[in-house]
C-alpha cells in the first residue's frame, strides 16, 4: 500500500512511518516532526531499506525546509543544508539515501524565496516516493518473467514494499509473478542480527497470503543443496562497478547459489547504481556489538569475547546471474554505464 512505509502528513507537515523495529508484534506509526527524530529513525532501523531510505532522505530535506526558522534565504538554504548533511551521516552505505536527499535539496538550492524552496521541496520528495513505488511494480513486472510457473525463492533481509514506497523490489518480483498467476513460494532467511527477513519479509508476505517459510541463515546452503530452492533474490543497498552490496550474509547465499547452479538475482532500482565506485570505495555500516552481544535484555555472548558486526558484504558481480532493474535485466558481462546515467538524469 503506497504510503503505509513512509509518508507526508499534509495536515501536520510531519513525515510519518511505521515502526520497522516494532513488527511484527506491533504495527504503530512514529510521526517525526524534526529531521533530528528522522535521522534517529533511520539509525534505529525505524524505516530501512535502501529505497525507502531514499524516500526517508527526500521528505527529510522537505521537514527542514518546512521547519526551518530563518527568515532570510541564503540562511535557509544554509540551514536547509546542514539539516541534510546530518541525514547523510546516518548510514553510509545505501547508496539512495544521499540520492534522495540530494534530488530535493537541488530544487531547494535553486529556489527564489523561501516559500517557493518549501513548496518545490515536498513536491520533489512527493515525487520521488511516487516514482519508487512506480518503479518497483516495474522491477516487479520485469523480474517476474524470469520465474518458472512453480517455483521456491530464496530471500534474504527485507526488500519487500517495507524496504521501498511499495510493492518492494526482490519481493516486488515475486509479488509480480504471484499477480501474473505463477505458484511462488519463499523461503525467507532470518537475517542475523536483527531480524529483518523473519520479522518483516515474514509479516508482508504472509499479510499478502504469499506462503513464506523462515530458515535460520545457516540452513540456506543445506536447502540449496537438496534442490528446495529455485533461485535467489535480493535487493540492493548499492551497486558499484564490481560488486553488490547488500544485507551481511548475501555474499554466502550468493556463493552457494553458483555452487549449485542456482541463479542469483539482483533486483533493484537505477538509483541504487553507482558505477563510479568500485568495492573498495564503499563504506560498510559497522553496527553496535550490542545486537549480537544482547536478545532483548538476555546476555548472548561472555564479556570477554569480541564481537564484529557488518551490516552488509559485497557480493563480486562474477557471481550475479542477472540484474533486475526498471527498465529491463541486465546480464553479464555488466555494463552498469547506462543504468548510472538513468539515475543522474533523474
Ligand atoms: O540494514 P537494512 O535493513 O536497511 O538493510 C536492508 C537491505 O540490506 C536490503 O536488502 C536492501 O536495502 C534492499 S531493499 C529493497
């Protein structure tokens, strides 16, 4: 349902979203009425997802620009900015965050007064929120031809409609195929540490009545091998010109799947692209020890035991069977060339 993961609330000028950490025991929504409550909640994983995070960016430069107290224009602008650099530092590696935040902010810069910098600014996140959910029915419709008429799905993490505007973009693809008629199932990984598969590729999927089955990341490989798997799907938090970056774990599945002869799908938008790095330019989001250290209040690991938490890995681009974007699927050798200029021309 476009809206339900994040969105505008005309009649407060506040953006609200729905409670990521909370599913899916709870569904409440948090209502973020400063850029410093929604940068607190991209941190806490509140709303995630690369998509979404670019959709969180773009409404985030809308609030500062809604919010802001300067009277005067090139102090707005300069406050304006500052609220966006903050956003930008809350996760590195997401490649759509500083997208989103950057295609607002751009029409903010060339505004002749302060009024018309608000107004342009919620139009333009507006739009861009309106875009992904577009977008992803078209990863979705694109994606789905692949699909054999039965089939199991592996996925892991969450890039389901929770993940972007809607519809979501590896799920998105089953959700397509699942519309066009074809018996998909998916075996949705947990997702250590935090959860992300069995809490909310669990939640929507099964919400959607499309049968999902939770495995512990660890089974993957075992499913693979006894062929209960007809291919992999994941999102994407950035693609460089030699490898996908995605949710800590995607790189073993991915590993596994060539193993197996098993494709391994990558699904996601031009505005994930980013063919002028490559794997070593990438920053990978290094979590607090205390998600591995801690289930709720219980101890998991001694005090005198390190631990390391990346939230993603990249996966070399050798191993990706096809990448599923907007505009068509992409196979090797890659050419990510055109994708990066779609998403500068945006
Ligand atoms: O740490 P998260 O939950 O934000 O990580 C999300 C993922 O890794 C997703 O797979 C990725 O952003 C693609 S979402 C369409």
């Amino acid at each position: 349902m476009t809206g339900e993961t994040i969105r505008w609330e005309n009649d407060a000028g506040e953006v609200s979203l729905l409670d990521q950490t909370a599913l899916p025991g709870r569904v409440r929504r948090i209502r973020c009425r400063d850029v410093e409550r929604l940068a607190v909640a991209i941190r806490r994983l509140e709303i995630r997802g690369a998509p979404a995070l670019g959709v969180a960016g773009a409404f985030g430069v809308a609030l500062a620009a809604a919010r802001s107290r300067e009277r005067e224009l090139t102090r707005f602008l300069a406050d304006v900015a500052e609220a966006a650099e903050l956003l930008c530092s809350t996760r590195p590696t997401a490649v759509n965050l500083s997208w989103g935040i950057d295609r607002v902010l751009s029409r903010v810069r060339a505004a002749r007064s302060i009024e018309e910098g608000r107004r342009v600014a919620l139009a333009e996140a507006k739009s861009v929120a309106e875009e992904d959910a577009l977008t992803c029915r078209r990863i979705g419709d694109q994606g789905a031809a692949l699909l054999p008429d039965r089939c199991t799905v592996l996925t892991h993490c969450n890039a389901g409609a929770l993940a972007t505007s809607d519809w979501g973009t590896a799920l998105g693809v089953v959700r397509s195929a699942v519309a066009m008629g074809k018996d998909v199932r998916v075996v949705a990984c947990e997702t250590r540490p935090l959860l992300q598969g069995a809490r909310l590729t669990a939640w929507e999927l099964s919400r959607d009545g499309i049968p999902v089955t939770v495995i512990v990341d660890s089974a993957a490989a075992s499913l693979m091998q006894s062929g209960e798997v007809d291919c992999v799907i994941v999102g994407a938090d950035r693609i460089a010109r030699d490898a996908v970056f995605n949710k800590v774990g995607t790189y073993m599945h991915a590993v596994c799947a060539c193993h197996h002869g098993i494709p391994f799908y990558v699904a996601a938008p031009h505005s994930t692209f980013d063919p002028g790095s490559t794997a070593a330019d990438i920053i990978v989001e290094e979590r607090k020890g205390e998600e591995i250290r801690f289930r709720g209040n219980e101890k998991m690991v001694p005090d005198g035991a390190g631990v390391r938490n990346p939230a993603f890995d990249a996966t070399p681009l050798a191993l990706v069977t096809a990448i599923i974007t907007e505009d068509g699927i992409l196979r090797p050798p890659y050419d990510l060339t055109a994708a990066g200029k779609r998403r500068q021309r945006r």
